[in-house]
DNA sequence: TGACTATATCAAAATATATTGATATAGTCT
DNA sequence: AGACTATATCAATATATTTTGATATAGTCA
C-alpha cells in the first residue's frame, strides 16, 4: 500500500492550517460575507443589513475572519470598511489544493 | 452598493450545499482520509492504522464521507474499499468557485 | 455637552460535532 | 459449527460553535 500524504508528522502543520481555512469558511453567514464582498469593500453596516443578520452577529463573523486574516479592515469616521485579503486566500486555495488534488473541470 | 450574490433567496440552495461540502472537509481525520484516498482505494484497516484512529471513529467519519457521496465503497469478502468519487468533487469544487471567486496563483 | 450612529465585546443559552467504549453484524476459514 | 477478522452502529460523554441580549466604545454633529 503506497499512500503518499498525511502520515503522521508529515505536512501535519499545513494541514492543520487547511483544516482551520475550512471552519473558517464552513459556516453559512461566513461564506455569504465572503461572497459579498467579492465585489469590493463594504462596512458593517452594508453587510448585516443586506445579509438580514444581526449587526453583532455580523460583527462576531467578521472578527473570526479577520483574525484568521481572509479579510482586512478599515476604519473611515464611524464606519469599517471590510475587503478579501487575496494573498491570504491564494495561500490557503493552494494548501487545499495540496491536499485534495484538483478536481476542476 | 452593488452586490452580486447571497441575497436571501439568491443561490441560496447552492450556497447551502457548499457549506455542507465544507464542513464534511473541515475536519483533520476526514481530510487526512480524502488525502490518503488521492493515491486510490484504500480499505478500511489501512485508513485506520496509516491515519493511526480508532476503527470506530474511523468508520464513523467514512460514513459522514459516504453519506455526502464524496466517496464511494465496494464490499470485497471482509474488507470495504472506500475510493474517491471525483465527479462530485467537482461539483462541488465549481459551487465552491462560484461562491468564492477563484483564488489561485 | 448631549443625542445619535456604527461597531465591538461579553456572558449565557442553544446547538452541533467529535470521540469513546461497548456491542452487533457479516464474511472467512478450519 | 466455532473461532476469528473487518466493519458498522449506538448511546454516552466531551468539546466546540453559533446565536442572543445586554452593554460598552468611539466617532459625528447640532
């Protein structure tokens, strides 16, 4: 039996770090604020009003991502802008692809 | 603000699909197995003991794979071979793109 | 300063998920 | 049939995550 990744020891960091990238984006609200925010910054407020959230639930949702760095903010008088952090989510997108291997089409 | 997706009732099956795939994947033991599964068919014992699980829990995240079809099974006397079912990986790889843009290098 | 708006934080409750231990099922081989 | 191996299932427990409600912080503007 010749299998060639995940063995104990090996690439177990990229790994773990693949697995987190998923949680992160493995939520429902997460990915629709992901998803929302392809098409440019937004702030709080054009978030949670749009996606029909609480606003501190969007907050909570905001905080997971930009700690994990998939998102930058910044600030402008009272508002936060949010946008992707593309380089982080390059990253990620080839350590996943590392593991599954590729099944575009 | 213009904004292109996950208004409620806007993709929404879709999304919730993708987020469905995601989580199946954002688990170490069940990516460690889709992994080890790249290199082809793998009985149950070798997943177990390369992955070094229990072989109930082992069999418990099989099945979570299974039931969301991104494996497939084949009986042969004793042993069950699990493999990949790379048609539904893409699937879900080209909702998962739709969702994200494309993040790769 | 005071009223207001936007965002963040925190504790509590609700919910979901992973893991373990025990046991069942089902095929093989003598 | 009886012993054995491989896999699956189930209930109980442990752990993690999401959501809510209340409140804090910080900037704006009259």
């Amino acid at each position: 039996m010749k299998i060639s990744c995940c063995r104990k020891n090996e690439s177990t960091k990229e790994l773990a770090m693949t697995v987190d990238f998923l949680k992160v984006l493995a939520e429902e609200n997460r990915l629709k604020i992901m998803c929302t925010l392809r098409s440019g910054e937004k702030c709080v407020c054009d978030i949670w009003r749009f996606l029909d959230l609480p606003q501190n639930l969007a907050s909570h949702h905001l905080k997971i991502l930009k700690d994990f760095k998939l998102i930058d903010s910044r600030k402008d008088g009272l508002k936060v802008y949010y946008s992707i952090n593309s380089n982080e989510m390059s990253k990620y997108n080839s350590f996943l692809n590392h593991f599954l291997k590729s099944y575009e089409q």
